[in-house]
C-alpha cells in the first residue's frame, strides 16, 4: 500500500511528520508528484495549493483578454551581441571591498545567497587581486616550462588551444573565505559577502601532466613554482604530484574563454586546492625541488596555531556547507512551509552527505543532495521545513568522501586557537526570530 502510494506520487499523512526538532521534513517530501501538482491539501492546510493564489474564472478572462502588461503591446528589443541579465536582476552584482590605498588589491565577493544551481554566472565568479586585473593580449602571451626538465618549452596560447583538452566542473575558494567567522561576535553580513570568496565554474583546457611529459621531469622533481603575468608576478609553489594528477592549464571557464578578472587568457587550475594556488594569467612553471617560500605561501595562508607551530601548504580545501536561503538579511514570509537549501563542497572529493538542524544542533536530518554531485564541486542540498513561526536556529553540517565532518565552531575555534585569519570552515548558524528576520549567531 504504501509502495502504491509512492508510485503515484501522492503524499501520506506520514510525510507531514516532522523528522527532527523545530519542523524539519523528509527530505523527499517536494519530489513527490501529488504535491507539485495541487493535491496539496493537507499540507497547506485549508487551500490546495502550496505558494500560489487560487484564480476564479472572471480573472482568467480579464488576465487573458483585457488586461495586456505593458510589453505584450509592442515588439520586444531586437537582437543583442553579448546578452547581460534583466535589468530587474541588476543588484545581483559581486560586493567589492578593495584596498583604498590600491585600488587593484582586494576582493569581489559572489552573492551566493542570490543564485541557485551549482555553476557560478563568470560575471558573479568572486575576485581575489593581488595587484589589479592585468590588460593581456594573448597574442603575446606565452607559457614558459623550464627547471628539471630534460627540454625547456615555450608555449603560445595557440599552441596550447591545440592540445587535446579537458573539462572540470569544480570550486575555487580563496584560503581566506568566510575569515569573518574568526571574530569574537558574529557579523551581519549576506551569506554570500561573508562566505562568497568561493564559487563553482566548469573550466576547460589543457591537462598540465601532458605538457609536463613533453617537457619529460627530470624524476627528482617534486616542486613546481607557478608564477604569473601580473603587476607582482605573483608566485607560488606546488608538489609534483599535484601536476600529474588532475591539474588543468585552463583556457575556458563555463564554456567561454576566462575573463580577464579570473585569469585570461590563462590560469592554472588546482581542483580542490586553496584559491591562491590557482594563479591566474599564468605565465611560467619552474619545476625544481624545494619550494619557493614566497609571501603567499609564508606570510599569508598560513596560521600560528596554539602550540606554536605554523600550519603551512594546507593545499586541499576541508569540507564545508551554508544555508544560503534563508540566510542573513532574508526576511521570511510568515510562518508555513519553506525549502532550505545551499551548497557544501570539498577539496578532498565528494560530499557523501549533508545535515540538517532546526533547533539549534539538538536534532538533525538528511537534506536531499541534488544531482549531479561531483568531486571537488559545489553540491546543492535541500530540505524541505515548516516553521512555527518561533524563533529558530538553522544550521546544515557536511560529510565528505573521506570521512570528515565539518566542525562546530567551538571545536575549529579550540583546535586552531585564535591567531588564525584563514581556513575558516565551520557549521554557519542563522537565527530566525518571530518577526521573520535572519540573522547570524554563533551557538
Ligand atoms: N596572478 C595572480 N593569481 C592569483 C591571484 C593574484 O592576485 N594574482 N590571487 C589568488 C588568490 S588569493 C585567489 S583566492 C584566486 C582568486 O581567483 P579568482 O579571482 O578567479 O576568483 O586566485 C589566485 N591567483
Ligand atoms: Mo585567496
């Protein structure tokens, strides 16, 4: 009977159970069949519908007949070159917060409170300069590969479009995403001008480890120094290992050759790897076998933690989630049902699973993941609630392939000690109060 009902897609009065504290729902609640499609009686309550307002005749009459909107009365616009968003959409824009001493160092942060999916609009893709956004005609760019190889290659971007290629549908994330979380109270930002110096692009191009067999490694080699074409000519080292496995000389970034902001017309690509790793407008690889101790990888991205010791190269990414709606600065619509979602990702391959609270961490249940979940990828999950209208706290935790569990913030916070500015991963908290505001806390 049960498998029957299933089948047709119809809901039971034993989905409406809440499966964990404050309201949460089975995680397939909103794929069954019966409720995307009116049978929604018990679930809204009085009406049938879930969001939608019910139509009487004479209003479906006067809508389709008398009432014509404005843009139903004349030809649309004519064709465009390069399409741009509906003005409509115009403050869903990245939030700049650059150095006001040099205007070219800084970040852009991506509003991923604002998007759905899992790919990341390149205009959207978060910033992180060091020294601006360098005007490169690609044409007279090239790629040098020297050190301990047997034959020193220099490579145009022609030559490089030529070789066979790869796509990777994967996340970059600045090491020092979500470091706001390091403060001892909580700020107020959107979730994605607090946790946006991350986001997710497919990117195509040439695998590194295929240029590097032409260059043949000397076997001693177990350093690459990555340097680029930048106003500092920003360096940075990498193992080897790395290199063969699944790095990418990208090109292409969802299709369309990289934006200037994230590296045209070319940038190494680390899947999984701490963003600054990632050097953009690359421009030489020195293979050799020590690293090169630049600032970025001493100075910066590392930490000073509690015992004293510098924890340095925490190349992979640690698992990590957010609810991006509701998040920050959302108001809710009243008490009733809602779908929490956001997005987990690891450095260190799939997210297997995602939790979620409602009452603060006292009880959790399984959000829905949606497909496709990738290795190294941004993961959308979802779960359905209905809130009381009490004051609530969400939270959603992530497992990756590896076994590891994003922490509790109190838990990376006595780990890591508090002289830490980067790597912040911790479960992210929003309160919902009464009156229907999100605002983030720390419990
Ligand atoms: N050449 C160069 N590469 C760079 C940087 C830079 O300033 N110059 N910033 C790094 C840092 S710290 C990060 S987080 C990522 C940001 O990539 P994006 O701007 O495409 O998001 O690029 C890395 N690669
Ligand atoms: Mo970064």
């Amino acid at each position: 009977m049960a498998k029957k009902q299933e089948e047709s897609g119809s809901f039971t009065s034993n989905d409406l159970t809440p499966v964990a504290g404050g309201g949460l729902l089975d995680r397939r609640l909103f794929l069954k069949r019966g409720l995307m499609f009116g049978s929604a009686t018990a679930l809204a309550g009085t009406a049938g519908n879930l969001f939608a307002e019910e139509t009487a005749l004479e209003k479906v009459v006067e809508n389709k007949i008398t009432s014509k909107a404005p843009w139903m009365l004349k030809p649309g616009k004519p064709f465009s070159n390069y399409g741009q968003p509906s003005p409509y959409e115009s403050e869903v824009i990245r939030w700049i917060s650059a150095n006001a001493m040099a205007s070219g160092n800084g970040v852009s942060w991506c509003p991923l409170h604002e998007l759905e999916g899992i790919i990341t609009p390149n205009g959207l893709h978060y910033e992180r300069h060091h020294n601006g956004v360098p005007e490169i005609d690609p044409a007279q760019h090239q790629l040098l590969i020297h050190g301990m190889v047997e034959k020193p290659l220099t490579f145009s971007i022609d030559a490089l479009k030529r070789y066979p290629m790869e796509s990777r549908i994967c996340f970059i994330e600045c090491g020092g995403n979500s470091n706001a979380g390091w403060n001892s109270r909580p700020v107020q930002s959107a979730a994605g001008h607090f946790h946006g110096l991350v986001s997710c692009s497919e990117w195509t191009g040439v695998p590194l480890s295929v240029v590097l067999n032409e260059a043949s490694l000397d076997p001693k080699a177990s350093w690459i120094i990555a340097e680029a074409a930048d106003g500092i000519a920003m360096n940075i080292s990498f193992p080897v290992e790395k290199a063969m496995d699944d790095a990418i000389l990208a090109l292409y970034q969802n299709g369309e050759r990289i934006r200037p902001e994230n590296g045209y017309p070319l940038r190494l690509l680390l899947p999984g790897w701490e963003g600054v790793t990632n050097v953009k407008w690359l421009r030489r690889l020195q293979v050799t076998d020590q690293p090169v101790m630049s600032r970025n990888e001493t100075a910066k991205y590392t930490e000073l933690m509690p015992d004293g010791k510098v924890r340095q190269f925490t190349f992979e990414m640690d698992a990590k989630s957010l609810i991006t709606s509701p998040s920050a600065g959302q108001e809710m619509h009243g008490p009733g049902y809602y779908q929490i979602t956001g997005l987990a990702w690891s450095g260190k391959g799939k997210i297997t699973k995602v939790e979620v609270s409602a009452d603060g961490g006292m009880t959790w249940a399984e959000a829905e993941l949606q497909e496709p979940v990738l290795s190294k990828c941004f993961t959308r999950f979802r779960m359905p609630w209905k809130w009381d209208g009490e004051l609530a706290v969400i939270k959603s935790r992530a497992k990756d392939e590896t076994g590891y569990v994003q922490p509790e913030r109190d838990v990376l916070v006595k780990e890591r000690g508090r002289h830490g500015y980067f790597h912040y991963n911790a479960i992210v908290s929003w309160e919902i109060v009464p009156e229907g505001y999100v605002n983030h806390v720390y419990s």
